[in-house]
C-alpha cells in the first residue's frame, strides 16, 4: 500500500514538472495578421511573447511569418517549427486582415479560429489597407507589445464613437446572418503609427472595397441608435469665401443624448421604404464666436448643424447601397415583418434601389460657462 502511494505522489510530482516547464517555454501570441500572397497563399505574421527566465528579468518580443494554403497550416505548422514550445494564443488581442485577403470569404479564411475553443473570441479584428503585416512590425510604443498597442488604438477609437467594437465572438455571427452585414474597423499604416480609417464595407461575407471615412462611421454607429462614452461631431456651419477653413467656422458638439425611430415597411409598388429619425442633444465643445447667450442664434446653429448631418446621413446610406452592405439590417425587418414578401425577394437587388429617408435633429442644450 505504502508502494503505491509513493508512485502516485512521484507521478503527480512529475506530471506538476512538466506543466510548469511548458508554461516557461509557452510562446504567447499577442498579435496576429494574415494576408495572401501572390500564389494565393495566406501569410501569417505574428508578434510572440517568450516569458523571462533565470538568465532575463523581461518578456523577448519578437515577429515571425510564414505562409501557407490555410491559417492553420501557416501558423501552427509552418511559424510553429521555428520556435523553441508549443504556441499560446490564449493572449492573442487583435486579429488584423490585409485588405486584399479581406476581399475572399472571410468564414472560409477564419474557419479554424472560430472552431478552435483555446482561440480568444474577444480578440479585437480589423481590416488594414494594404498588407496587414506591416502593422504587427511597428516599433512598440513604450513596453507594450504590438498587440496592447493595436488594441488600444481600436478601444480608443471605439470609445470615441468612430468605429463599432468588434470581436471574433461578435463576427461570427454576422457573417452567417442573411438579414444583416458586419462593417468592420479599418486601419492604415502612417509612417511609424497606426491610424484608425473608419470602417469597411461587407457584402457576402467579403470586404467590398467600399469604405466609410471616420466621420461617416460615427453616423453610421448613431443610426444603430448607439453612441459611446464621449461623441464629438465637428463641421462648418459658416462660410466666408474670404477666409477659407478658419477655425471660426467650425462648431464641435458632444452628443450627449440620442434617441432614434426606425420604421421600415413595403410600400404598394413593392418597392423598400426606410424611415429613420434621430433626435440629439449636445453641449459646445468649441465654437469661437460669443453670441451663444442669443436663442436665435443658438436655435439657427442647431438647424444648421441639423440640415449637415441629415444630408451626411443620406449620403452615408447611398454608399451602403452601393456597397450593397446592408449594414443598419433592413433585411431582418424586413424578415421579421414581411416574411411572405422576403421569401419572394432578390434581396440583392431590392436592397440597392430601397428607399431611405434620414432626419437628423440636433438641439444644442449647452454652451459651456462662456456666454
């Protein structure tokens, strides 16, 4: 009896070594970026983690990439061999796609990720313009890694109300959802730094080459009916062909409440109406002019402001349209509501030639402490 308790122990012993001795040679994946190169092949390009030691206080960072025909083969087969210990991606925070690569069905380029339980859903993904690996090999900022950079540019973004939060978890079921298409965040490389450059375009789950600038995506995230922590709008409200682009005529407001009314119906000729009506409130953040205590004037602002933003709006669902991005999901109304009229439709076709009616009422409530 004492015999096999002691063989027990001496088991446990050494099963408890060898766990501890594969957390130390882990290789943490805080980055990952994937394009395609000219034989079709899809590139993977990864920042990597390699915990400190005995003989280093601090974390190695380093950037590895190779190709292969699948992200599987690429990453676990092919950048796998190069490292000394089995890849971690438990760490991994942003996923990044070329746009190129963007561009083929992302649910067949992604199909290992999402079926993989140790990949993390909540991994923040965005398409890059141009080769998303560039991104992964920027100098880092501070002590962070490329990833904690990337992640924060993306939160910070999202924080201010330029790009919806999208994760793998949050993807996945876009892309598989006949009634509604994902828009997803879109970065650019400047120099030594990544930019936020609004959002991409998606139709069939793929990245339609349509894009929405920053201040279009904001619209975009305030026609969902959402808004995030602060939400500034900049325009010009005054023209003076005198002075050009004076910061005097520009108004900033933070939109501090939102309200929005979506109607979406079939009219008698068969043909898709969109009613969607927001009413906003906001506080002057900066307008270099001191008649604000005048409520005609404040009052003509607010239309002024309003008539911009709701002409913005009309633009920004033309371009959906011709995108072909049913990204404010008018097909799931239009499933929920007219189900007999929807198993009839070529929603391809209908969806580009509905109608859409934007009003976008902004009422200045604040001016600050200046009158």
């Amino acid at each position: 009896m004492r015999s096999a308790m002691l063989i027990i122990v001496v088991v446990l012993l050494l099963t408890g070594c060898n766990y501890h001795n594969d957390l130390k040679n882990l290789q943490l994946i805080y980055a990952t970026a994937i394009d395609v190169n000219e034989k079709n092949d899809i590139v993977t390009t990864v920042t990597i983690q390699t915990p400190g030691g005995k003989e280093r206080s601090t974390p190695v960072h380093e950037v590895l990439s190779d190709s292969g025909p699948t992200l599987q083969e690429s990453l676990y087969k092919k950048i796998g061999l190069q490292i000394a210990g089995p890849i971690g991606v438990s760490k991994n925070q942003v996923l990044l796609i070329g746009e190129k690569l963007a561009k083929k069905d992302l649910a067949d380029i992604l199909d290992s990720t999402f079926r993989n339980s140790n990949d993390p859903m909540l991994a923040k993904v965005a398409i890059v313009r141009g080769k998303a690996g560039e991104l992964i090999r920027l100098d880092r900022i501070g002590s962070a890694t490329a990833g904690e950079y990337l992640r924060k540019i993306i939160m910070s973004a999202r924080y201010e109300t330029i790009i919806p939060s999208l994760s793998l978890h949050a993807l996945y079921p876009l892309l598989h959802d006949k009634g509604r298409d994902p828009v997803i965040p879109l970065l650019r490389k400047e120099e030594d730094k990544a930019v936020v450059d609004g959002v991409g375009l998606i139709h069939k789950r793929k990245y339609t080459g349509y894009s929405l600038t920053p201040e279009q995506s904001t619209l975009l995230i305030l026609m969902y009916g959402r808004k995030d922590k602060v939400c500034v709008i900049t325009r010009k409200v005054e023209e003076d062909s005198m002075q050009k682009d004076d910061p005097s005529q520009y108004l900033s407001l933070n939109i501090t409440n939102l309200k929005r009314d979506k109607r979406v119906w079939i009219d008698e000729e068969g043909r898709v109406q969109i009613q969607l009506d927001l009413k906003m409130k906001g506080s002057v953040v900066e307008f270099a002019h001191d008649n604000l205590s005048d409520k005609k004037q404040v009052a003509a602002l607010s239309q002024r402001f309003s008539d911009i933003l709701t002409e913005e709006g009309h633009a920004t669902c033309r371009l959906l349209q011709k995108a072909n991005s049913d990204a404010l999901s008018i097909g799931r109304d239009i499933m929920a509501y007219y189900p007999d009229a929807w198993a009839k439709m070529d929603w391809d076709t209908a969806y580009p030639n509905a109608n859409f009616h934007v009003s976008m009422n902004v009422e200045i409530i604040s001016h600050g402490i200046i009158n």
